[in-house]
C-alpha cells in the first residue's frame, strides 16, 4: 500500500512524515521528485546541487525505487510537494491513496517567503493541488482524502486517528511523538527547511504561524486563496469518516461563483 502525501511547502507534511515513521508497518521517503523537479524547472532552491547529486532525477527511476519499496514494506508513507509533480505523467497517482495536505495561504506564504523571499504561485503548491486532486478525482481507483493542518495541530490523536481509520490502517499512539532530532530518512535539504520539526518532539503549533503577510506578497495571497478555499470545502470529514461530494472541476472559481 502506498499513501502518497501532497502537501504545499512550510506544512506539517515533514512533521507528518515523522509521525508516520514511529508506526513499525511504515516506511517513509522524503520527496523522491525533488531533484526531478529541480533539474526540470532550474529552480535555484538552498541545497540545489547537494539535492541532484543525492537522488535521481530521472522519474523512471525514482518510481522504480519506490516499487522496490512497496515490494519490501507493508506499508509505504510518501511525503510529495505539489510543485514536484509538475511535468510528470500523472498516472502513477492513480493506485495510490492520496491524502491533500492544506493550509491557510496566508500563514503558508508568510512562512515560506523567510526561506524564499519572492515566491509565486508556482512555489506554494496550492494550485498544484488543486489540478492533482481533480486528476485522482476524475482516475484515482481510491477516493482522494484532504485534510487541513489546522485540524491537526487542533487535535493530533483525533486528526491521527481518523486519517488512519479512513486509509485502512492501524492507528498508533506512538505516532503522536518523536525524538528531537533528524530521523534517518530525511533528505538532504533537511538542514534547511525542517529545523521545526527537528526542535520539536510531536505536533504543536509553532508560533511562527502568526507571522504577518509580507506587503510585496499580498497579490500572491489573494491569486491563492481561491485554490485554498476550493480544497477546503473538499476536506474528508472527520467526524463522519466519510467523503464530501465534490465537483468535477477544482480550479478558481468563476467570477459570479
């Protein structure tokens, strides 16, 4: 079984990832398209080259590796940004279980623009998200699940719990927690984006999240947030442990919506 992770950038996705590596019936890989994505856009990300000479970047080989992976774990935790995704043939999403991981814009943009001080909306990953559930909406053999961070950090062991109820697995308390400090699997980038998560011991609230919105990056907030309030109202309902219909088009909404 594969749950494959699509999260926007300063999430708890790595957070995420190592609450998943406590659980003994997973395996977790860190973004294996990072260097694909890379080398396909030119990007200049912190770490760039030590990325693209750490990992492949050719896809075939990198979903050759996560097969060998499916082949060896019960169960395998793929922790993927939206952006990564871009340029690839999609339809390896569509055995997979995919779970949308999103968050407020605002607090996203204002996190992401103290790594990247003039990002786009091509950074942030929501439109991405957006195209990618419409795919795995439209083919993926299991329904797509979208949950918010906000829920999360609200609520670990319910929002936990309920994730792992509607995926078919075994929930386990361990997974609430985690040592300080790098786990084995991180990537190579890890030294520049994940020291949060690194200071922290399980799921909580960084103080971070109430940094105020940049002035030069108000235009981007509001060419996201359409993408984020179309995802919300997508959200797998906790409570219920059920799905919320959704249209067939995910994109922004009309003007007269």
């Amino acid at each position: 079984m594969i749950i494959n992770l699509i999260s926007g950038p300063r999430n708890i996705s790595t957070a995420l990832m190592y609450s998943f590596s406590q659980n003994p019936k997973v395996k977790v890989v860190d973004e294996p398209f990072y260097a694909y994505y890379l080398v396909h856009t030119g990007i200049d990300h912190p770490g760039r080259e030590v990325t693209i000479r750490s990992m492949s970047a050719d896809v075939r080989v990198v979903l050759g590796e996560i097969k060998a992976q499916e082949n060896k774990h019960e169960i395998v935790f793929l922790k993927n940004m939206a952006h990564h995704h871009e340029g690839l043939d999609w339809s390896y999403l569509k055995s997979m279980h995919n779970v949308f991981l999103i968050r407020d814009p605002k607090q996203l943009i204002a996190s992401f623009a103290q790594v990247i001080p003039n990002p786009t909306i091509q950074d942030i990953g929501l439109k991405h998200e957006a195209d990618l559930l419409d795919f795995v909406m439209e083919n993926g053999k299991h329904q797509p699940i979208v949950i918010d961070s906000n829920d999360i950090l609200g609520d670990p062991e319910k929002g936990l719990s309920n994730l792992c109820e509607v995926l078919g697995i075994p929930f386990e308390n361990k997974m609430l927690s985690w040592e300080k400090g790098a786990i084995p699997e991180d990537g190579s980038w890890a030294k520049y984006w994940y020291r949060n998560v690194h200071n922290s011991t399980g799921f909580v609230k960084q103080k971070t999240s109430e940094r105020p919105l940049p002035d030069h990056c108000k235009e981007l907030y509001e060419e996201a947030l359409p993408y984020y309030d179309k995802l919300r109202k997508f959200k797998t309902s906790s409570s219920q442990l059920r799905y919320q219909p959704h249209p067939r088009n995910v994109g922004p909404p009309s003007k007269g919506e």
